[in-house]
C-alpha cells in the first residue's frame, strides 16, 4: 500500500512537474469557450459539406466541451471547414476486369481563428476502403457512406494538429 501510495505520488509529480497539459487544454487555450463554426458550400458535394459542419460541432462539443454560437459577432473563435477534394481510386480488380475495392479519399481544410490572431490553415486527408461483392452493383449510397467515413477519419487529426501548431 505504501509502495503505492509514493508511486503514484510520484507519477502526479512527473506529470505536473514537466509541465505536462493534455491536447484538450491546448487546443481550449487556442480556440475559446464561444465558437463560430462555418463551411463553405460545395453544390456538387452538398450532403458532404453538411456532414463537415456536424462533424465540426460535434467533436468541438462533446470532446473539447466547447460553446457553439449561431453569429460571428459574439463568437470568440471562428472554425471554418473546407471539402477541398474528393477522389475514388481501384485497389482491386477481379479476373474479369470488374472493380472489387475502392478508396475514397478526401481533403479538408479547416481554418481557425481566435480574438485577434491571423487565422491558422490545417490541410487534413483520410480514406476510408470499402469492397463491392460480384453480385452487387456498384451503389451511390456504399461510396457516400465510405467519404462520410473518410471524412470522419480526417477530422478526427484536426485538434491534435492545432494543438502542435499552437505550442510552436
């Protein structure tokens, strides 16, 4: 119980010690309590650009526990999200020449500013791989499920990279 106890005691002063913050507290201290989240409308990619959007606020709310506000005058931060391409690429073929495996692969830019800082540009990729059965025709709702995916991936690198920009 005592070896325990001077353990963990030292472990708490390793931590707070080396001045240890965890990526939370960073990216808090880079993008404030209330924050602006807007994207730019893509009319080919519509579902897409939406998707972004939600999944901005739902990573800035329920891991970063931050404030979503409607208008830019009373935000403290400002997230702008970007679907800047979509591409579809073969990985696999079958004896017949048909497609097998596809990779969506998508880049996102996601912008952020915060009270009177320049803004920060991150350029974020994923894929995601998804596979088409010999029976089954090659279906719109399979590849929109593999980019939201995709997306999904990408964004989910977003705060860990404003962390390491915010700390340089």
């Amino acid at each position: 119980m005592y070896r325990f106890f001077i353990f963990y005691l030292m472990l708490v002063f390793l931590f707070t010690g080396c001045g240890y913050k965890s990526t939370n507290s960073i990216v808090k201290n880079a993008i404030h309590e209330k924050v602006f989240v807007d994207v730019k409308t893509d009319a080919e990619n519509l579902s897409n650009t939406i998707f972004i959007k939600d999944e901005l606020i739902k990573i800035l709310t329920s891991k970063l526990d931050l404030y979503i506000v409607d208008n830019k005058e009373i935000a403290s931060a400002i997230v702008y999200g970007e679907l800047k391409s979509v591409s579809e690429t073969i990985l696999e073929t079958d004896e017949k020449g048909y497609a097998k495996v596809y990779r969506e692969t998508v880049v996102i830019l996601v912008s952020y500013t915060s009270g009177n800082q320049k803004p920060q540009n991150i350029i974020v990729s994923n894929y995601y791989d998804y596979s088409i059965t010999n029976d089954s025709v090659f279906s719109q709702a399979k590849k929109e499920e593999a980019i939201k995916l995709a997306i999904e991936k990408a964004l989910s690198d977003v705060f860990s990279m404003i962390a390491i920009n915010s700390i340089k």
